[in-house]
C-alpha cells in the first residue's frame, strides 16, 4: 500500500557493506534502491548511482541496533579513506599512516591530466617544504587513473599518501565533495574530517605554494617547522 513502511535490511548486509568502507547512510540508501537485495545495493554503491527510491514507497526504517562490529563505528579516516592508505613504506593502517596530521588535503589528480601533470610537482615542494617529521598537513592522492600502470608511475613522483588504485572510496570522495575536475584540492580537519576549504586548491595557488599560509588563513594552528 502507499505509504508502508520498508522493512529494515538485515544488519549483518549493513555491517557487511560498510566494512567495503561505504559510508552506512549511503549503504542504507543503497538497499532501499535495490529493495535490500545486498548485490544489486552493491552495484548501485560502486557505480555511484543511486536510484531514488520508488515515490510510492514510505522511509525506510532504521536497522535495528546490533553490537559493534569491526569497523562499526569507525573513526573518520577510517569511514572516508577506508581501513588501509598506501604510504612509500607499504600499506598502513588509515589512522597511522595519517600521523595525527592536523590538515588532511585529498587530492583529486591522474596521470593522463596535463594540468595536473603541471600542478604537482609544485604541490610536492610545498608538501616537503613542511619539513620532515610535521603534524601540520598530510595529503591523500585519490586518483582518476584507468590503469595501475600510470597510477604507479604517477603515485612515484609524490611525497605522500594514496588511496589504493581502484578503491571504492575515490568514487564516493569524487561524489562527496562534488568533484567535477582536476586537478582538485580539499582540505579536511585531521581530527573531525570536517570540511575546511572545498577548493584548497585555489587557496593554495593564491598563497603561493605556501602551505603554513593555507592553514593559517583555515584557522589551524601552524606549530613551528621542525629544525
């Protein structure tokens, strides 16, 4: 009947999508599209594309509450970036590769992008003009790359941190915060993963490279380069 209330999807379909790293709310959507068939919810999740539900059918009601499981209730970093990041030591764990940095910047970029080809090796001198060892900024390389190839000799030329090629989390990145070309910049509170400048890369052009000047003018307290 019009207006019924959807049952719940089971929670072990919940907790098994987010721990793919898709954030519950987008998850819980993503089954009401596909009237909570766990594959079909999957498509729509790693397409990026999820249908409204049909106008006939009420609010989907809230799964019921289960105890923690691993992953549930996942700091930020971990809910956004996914369990692991890609460091030039090996795969680590999201919040340990992270380092407590105050400012995380995601950096939208790919290989077969001139103008991202041009915007990097600046962003890098900036980065590592930070000096060794700072908590200040961390940065994150969401890649658009199509092959692992370019990706590779791409992530080669940065000083950084990357989402592993092909993770869901670059597409969900992309469609949070509205990414609509490359190269983009966007910076984050390290601790919150709340919005700072959704076009950071504009801010850091303007501040000449100056990446201290781009947290200062953010409200994050720049702590003294290390010596």
């Amino acid at each position: 009947a019009g207006g019924s209330l959807m049952g719940a999807p089971p929670e072990a379909t919940v907790t098994e999508l987010c721990s793919m790293g898709f954030p519950r709310e987008l998850v819980l959507r993503a089954l009401q599209a596909a009237f909570n068939n766990p594959d079909r919810a999957t498509e729509y999740l790693l397409d990026g594309n999820i249908p409204p539900p049909p106008e006939d059918m009420g609010p989907l009601a809230p799964a019921a509450p289960a105890a923690p499981a691993a992953g549930a209730g996942a700091a930020w970093p971990e809910a956004s970036l996914g369990a692991q990041l890609m460091t030039k030591a090996g795969m680590q764990p999201t919040s340990q590769a992270l380092g407590g940095a105050e400012v995380v910047m995601l950096y939208f970029s790919a290989h077969w992008c001139p103008p991202c080809r041009n915007f990097t090796p600046s962003f890098a001198r900036a980065f590592e003009a930070l000096g060794a060892g700072q908590k200040l900024v961390q940065v994150v390389f969401v890649s658009a790359d199509r092959e692992i190839g370019s990706f590779n000799e791409y992530y080669g030329q940065m000083p950084w941190l990357a989402l592993p090629f092909g993770s869901p989390q670059a597409q969900l990145l992309n469609m949070t915060h509205g990414i609509r070309g490359i190269p983009a910049v966007v910076a984050l509170d390290g601790r919150t993963g709340r919005v700072l400048d959704a076009q950071a890369r504009d801010a850091i052009q303007r501040s000449g490279f100056d990446l201290r000047i781009c947290c200062s003018g953010w409200g994050v307290a720049s702590p003294a380069a290390p010596p």
